[in-house]
C-alpha cells in the first residue's frame, strides 16, 4: 500500500470523523458523510501534506480536471499531480 493513499485515507478519516479503517479505496465523499465544507478542508489538508496545487473549483466540482468521485480517484488524482511536479 502506497504512503500517498495512507496519507490521503487519514486525511479524509479525519474529516469524516472516522477511523482509517473504515475509508475504502470505493469510498465516496458522500458515503463517508463529508459535505462541501469537507471537501474543501479535505482538499486544502491534501494540498499541505504533499505541497501540491490540486486543480479543483470548489464552486464547480464537476468542472474540475480532478476527479472526486471516489477515495481512490482522488489517490490517483494526488499521484498524478506528484508524478507531474517532478
């Protein structure tokens, strides 16, 4: 299991009021119980931990070149803006 989606699963846990065990790679933002509000905390702990700029418009979610749609798309997401700063 990689570092970065760890990272990513403690990050959103700790949004969603959870324990890491119980975010899955399937999970989504909603079933997790996380609104607008922890999505845009989310996204700024995210942009902190790796010090990246995550393309994201919390005002348009679904205009946006980064896929939230799952905790795994967001891993990938996060792994694809790492691997484009280097």
């Amino acid at each position: 299991m990689s570092s970065i989606q760890d990272r990513v699963i403690e990050i959103i846990a700790e949004q969603a009021v959870l324990e890491p065990a119980d975010v899955t790679l399937d999970s989504t933002l909603e079933d997790l119980g996380i609104d607008s509000l922890g999505l845009v905390e989310s996204i700024f702990a995210i942009e902190e931990a790796f010090d990246i700029s995550v393309p994201f418009n919390a005002n348009e979610p679904e205009k946006s070149d980064f896929d939230i749609s799952s905790v795994r798309a967001i891993v990938a997401g996060i792994d694809r803006l790492i691997a484009e700063q280097s």
